[in-house]
C-alpha cells in the first residue's frame, strides 16, 4: 500500500487506521504478522467509501470479525483488513424477529436475546465472534446451527451496493454457507427466534457453557476446533485416538483436553501451528485413511 493509498483511506473513516498492524493482536490464536491496513468502520457509509476505494485500487479485502477460527501466517495480510463497529453492531427486536447488525458480538446477542425471552441461538454459546463470521461458517453444534435462523441477509457487494438476500437463495450446511458467493459483507441479518422464558433459555446457556468449559481449552489462546468432523466421525476422536494429545511444535501444541484444537502455549507462530495442524492431517490419514478438512480459514503470505 502505498503512502497516498494510505492518505486516501485515512480520510475515508473517522477512527484513523491501524497501518503494518500484527495481527497476533487480534486473532484468538495469537499468530498472525502485519495487515497493511486495520481499518474499522462505524457507519454504513463509512464502510462504502472503504469498499469502493479497494474495489478502485485493486486492494484485496478481508473482513475481521473477533478473530477467532482464524489462521494468519507470519508474512501478515496485504490489503485492507476491516472490522464493523458502531451502527453496524445494533440489535433491533422486534417480537421474535430480530434485525441484528453483522459486527456484533454473537455472545452479546445470545445474553441480549435471552434476557428478552427469545431463544435458539443457544447453540452458539461460547462461539467468540461476530455475528456475520457465525453466518459465513454458519456456526454452531455438530446438530444445529445459527442458519436455521436466517429470515433474510442483507450484504455489501464488492461495487458498493447493497443486496438483500431472501431465506430461498441462502443455503447453509455444515459449516458453510454461500454468503461469500453472494456479497462481500454482512451488513445485517434477519432472524426468527422461539419465545420462551428468560430463565429456562439462561439455564440452556450455563448448561452449555459448563460443558465448553469441562471439554474444551476456553482459557488458553487457539482458533477453535481446527477440522471439520468428517461424515459419521469426529475429528476430535481421531485425532485423540492417533495418540496427538500433547504433540508440540514450538509453542504450538495439540490440546491435552481435546485433540481438535492447537493452543498457543505462549510464543507460538503460525509456521509452528500449520506444521502442527499439518501433521495432524498426515497422521490422521495414514492410521485411518480419513482426510480431515480444514475449519478454520488461514489467510495470509508466509514469513
């Protein structure tokens, strides 16, 4: 990017712009090298102008929600790497449809909803991203998802236009959608939720969050699970099953309390965490014939 790229975009947004900013900051692994630009966006026109203005220089776009079921390699991310905040992460209810904005933070929404007596959403609990990364990798349990709720999505497409996406043109699946075939960002999401009592849909998000908490590493930094369960199996049992639990490369290490996820034990880099996640693969298919496909995205260039 260039210094009057830089100048350019600077004036497009009213919170001034993160430049060579690492990422290791901003993913919940803890890896991740310099973005040529974080750029975070409080208005709807704000985050136009940015589009438009990438979409004229040919600057590649990536959308940052938390951070989390994401990989960024050592040699950082070119281009624009951009966060919505402000007006983009409102919630609006109205009965059991909701209108919420795609920034905002799935576990706000989750506590915000059930407060109002409006459920569904519990099977999102513990999932630490946004709104519109849930919907892109429709997020969830291995048995419900986030998709389920979708009424209709409206998206910013890559010219800077704005397209309302009905339930019948969606399609969700196990963790995928078809919303990065259809637009750039999300912008915001209708849903229907159930009407229940706050206490009993609370109770259903303590109960799963207990769970998390006995069988995943929720306090150490990592990505979430890193493999897909494969059709009939869990890649977690695979994984455990071919001995991985505790294999370490460099600070990058197979959790000991679930073989899906790679914790960072403290100065891990992503060249650590993807021969780790590699191996894992190999291993996986040399004992079971299974090829695991990847959850997280892994974006970047290498060191």
């Amino acid at each position: 990017m260039t210094e009057t790229e830089r100048k350019i975009l600077t004036k497009l947004v009213t919170e001034p712009p993160k430049f060579n900013e690492p990422m290791r900051h901003h993913t919940t692994l803890r890896v991740g090298g310099p973005a040529d630009a974080l750029v975070t966006v409080h208005t709807l026109d704000e985050l136009r102008k940015v589009v438009q203005f990438a979409c004229e220089k040919d600057l590649p776009i990536l959308v940052l929600g938390e951070g989390s079921n994401l990989i960024v390699r050592d040699g950082g991310i070119r281009g624009i790497v951009l966060r919505l905040s402000g007006e983009l992460t409102k919630i609006n209810f109205d009965t059991r449809e909701i209108e919420v904005g795609g920034g905002t933070y799935l576990p706000h929404l989750i506590v915000k909803a059930a407060q109002r007596g409006l459920g569904g959403l519990e099977c999102c609990t513990g999932v630490p991203g946004t709104v519109g990364g849930a919907l892109i990798s429709n997020a969830g349990t291995a048995e419900e998802f986030i998709g389920d709720k979708v009424k209709r999505v409206t998206l910013l497409t890559r010219d800077g236009e704005l397209k309302v996406v009905e339930r019948d043109e969606l399609k969700f699946g196990y963790r995928h959608s078809n919303l990065r075939d259809l637009g750039l960002v999300v912008v915001s999401v209708v849903m229907n939720l159930n009407h229940d009592e706050p206490k009993a849909i609370m109770e259903r998000i303590h109960r799963r969050w207990r769970y998390r908490w006995e069988t995943q590493p929720v306090n150490m930094p990592c990505a979430g699970c890193i493999f897909k369960n494969p059709p009939g199996e869990r890649a977690g049992r695979l994984l455990d099953a071919a001995g991985l639990k505790g294999v370490r490369i460099g600070d990058a290490q197979v959790s000991p309390i679930h073989a899906n996820f790679i914790v960072n034990m403290g100065n891990a880099t992503a060249k650590d965490v993807l021969a780790l996640a590699d191996l894992m693969k190999r291993t996986v298919l040399e004992k079971f014939g299974v090829n695991l496909e990847y959850e997280v995205q892994i974006v970047g260039e290498d060191g």
